[in-house]
C-alpha cells in the first residue's frame, strides 16, 4: 500500500491509500523525490479532461517525476536500490513499427503515465511509491536536485518541438506562450543557436520571465495585439513559430507572420473537436505546418542537458508544496501570476 493523489473527477483530487503491485522481472520500485504539476495534470483536476481524453475511472496523476530506486524485479541490471533517477514517463510496447522505427512516441501501444488516454487508464507517478521499467529510469547526479531531474520530461517536450522546428541556427523564431513549455522551448531555440526569439503571451508575469531568460522581445498580445501584427508585414518575418498555447486563436495568428517557406510546430493541446486552419494561406506561402507529440530519445538528453547545467531551469521553479497540500498546490500551479512550475513532493 502507499498514498497517492488519486483524480476522482474534475475538482475531486484525493489523497489516499492505494495497493501497489509486485515489481515485474524488468520492473522497479521508485519512491517520488518530486513530481511536477503539467498544464494536462492541471486540465484532469479542472474539467476532468484533457483534449479528448476524459476520465473514465480514478487516476493517480503525475509524469513529471524523479525519485530514488527501493526496489528491482530480479531482471533488472541497470539500476539498483539507492539509485537516484529521473523517469521518463514513456513507456512504449518496444514492438509495434513505430517503435521499431525509432518513434516510439507514436507507439501503438504507448502506456504513457497519469494518462487517461487509454482505459483502463494508466496510473501516474504522484504516489509515495510507483512502478517504472527499468529502461524509463536515468540515474541522476547526487547533486541534482530532484524537482530539477522532474524537469527532464517538459525539457524533452521542448526538445522534441526544437527538433520538429528543424534547423534554427540563425533564424528568427517566434514562441506562442510563455508556459513551461513555451518557456523551456525558449531555452532551447538559445541552445540551437537561434539568432533572435519573440515570446507572446496573455499575461505578463511569464512574459518577464521570457526576458529574464533571453527572449529579445515579448509581446502581451491582450494588450498590444498590433505589435504581433506588425510582423504580418512582407509576407511575414518569422523562420518558425511554435504553437504552446492550445489555443485556437493563438495558433491562427501565426499563419500570418511566418515568412513564406517558413514552419510553424503544433505542441500544445487544443480543446476537443476540429481547430480551422487557414489552408490557402498555408499553401499559398508553402508553410509547413507540423505537430510535435511528447518526445523519443530527448528524454535523456533532457537529463543530460540539466545535469551539465547547460539548460538552467532554476527561473521556472516557483514552489515546492507537500503532497498533503496537493490542492493548494494545484491552485497556485494553475494561477499563471505567481507560478510556473510547481512540485509536490512526500
């Protein structure tokens, strides 16, 4: 037995006991040094829903997560007890064509943590204790801290777009949304050697955070929509945009300020149903317009990229709350002028 925050239904999230199962042979143990809050974590605890996946039983959330090995299934080399690792919440079947193609995040069969996606639904890592693959365990430096590890899977999030955006060396990019994502998309555009980055949003507490971590311009497109419209100017100016947002009407502004033979990459989550997309305009000015679907391989380069140091996401981290407060920390998490990033931890 161990406690969980467990999502009965929209508003309904519980601390509480539940069973957990014998390790697999290939299978570990972790106990949660700290699991961060995501925007789908957010949209399960306030509509019971995230895009088309609605809840259909009680979820034990969480996906963001690090923590320390207690026990191996008695396959398992890799890791050991006492291993401090990072947990890619990935865990594809390793068989279907996707996987075999090396897109395992298109997986088939893809058993992805704290997601409602699949029924019955796959359980996440915001417990005391919660089962992983060995393979999903990257062990970790003992001087990183653990909510910095649990950072490692947005990064990858960020890093698959980045990838998806193709070559930004010397472009000129635009960020739709200045959230985690949008955030840490921001960092690694600088990482791949974007000449100059703009950062949008609709509120302006992440927006000074987007400058503090070198975004040449942002844009509160609530208050000053025409300096985004500016850019519609000769065809556009942007080499790529990303779309980090899930909204509709963000995405539908980028269409115009992205030169021709631009991109423009779909990560974040929109509302369920069909989103318009202005198709002449996109094939007038030969736009690619491609999606960015959590991550493969970037997970440990995330890891990596955090351990070096090379990636500081210290300007994100806005609080650490006890798994005992999960609602207030859910509160603060979803309130966009005090947080960004925030963890709950045991």
């Amino acid at each position: 037995m161990t406690l969980a925050a467990r999502i009965h239904a929209a508003k309904d999230l519980r601390v509480e006991t539940i069973s957990l199962r014998e390790p697999e042979a290939d299978e570990v143990v972790v106990a949660l040094g700290a699991g961060g809050i995501c925007g789908s974590d957010l949209s399960y605890y306030g509509k019971g829903r995230v895009g088309d996946f609605s809840l259909r039983e009680p979820m034990v959330l969480g996906h963001e997560v690090a923590g320390t090995v207690t026990r191996v299934g008695n396959a398992v080399t890799g890791v050991k007890p006492g291993d401090r690792v990072a947990v890619d919440p990935s865990r594809p079947c390793l068989a279907c064509d996707y996987c075999r193609a090396g897109r395992s995040n298109l997986c088939r069969n893809m058993r992805f943590f704290g997601s409602a996606a699949i029924f019955p639904h796959v359980q996440g890592g915001f417990s005391e204790l919660f089962l992983a693959r060995a393979d999903q365990c990257v062990p970790i430096p003992d001087t990183m801290p653990m909510r910095v590890a649990a950072c490692g899977e947005p990064l990858a999030v960020a890093l698959h777009g980045i990838r998806r955006a193709g070559e930004l060396l010397g472009r000129h990019v635009l960020i739709a949304g200045a959230g985690p994502i949008g955030l840490l998309c921001l960092m690694a555009a600088r990482l791949a050697g974007a000449r100059r980055i703009v950062c949008t949003d609709l509120a302006e507490a992440p927006l000074a955070i987007a400058r503090e971590i070198g975004a040449a311009e942002t844009i509160n497109v609530a208050s000053q929509p025409e300096r985004l419209a500016a850019y519609e100017a000769d065809k556009g100016t942007f080499d790529v945009a990303l779309e980090a947002t899930g909204a509709p009407a963000a995405l539908a502004s980028l269409f115009r300020v992205v030169r021709p033979g631009g991109r423009v990459v779909q990560l974040g989550m929109m509302p369920p149903g069909d989103v318009p997309v202005p198709a002449n305009l996109l094939m007038a000015r030969e736009i690619d317009f491609v999606g960015a679907f959590r991550f493969h391989e970037e997970y440990r380069t995330a890891i990596a990229l955090l351990a070096s140091g090379r990636i500081d996401v210290a300007p994100i981290l806005s609080a650490e709350l006890p798994m005992s407060r999960a609602d207030e920390a859910f509160a603060l998490a979803a309130d966009r002028s005090r947080a960004i990033k925030v963890h709950l931890a045991f």
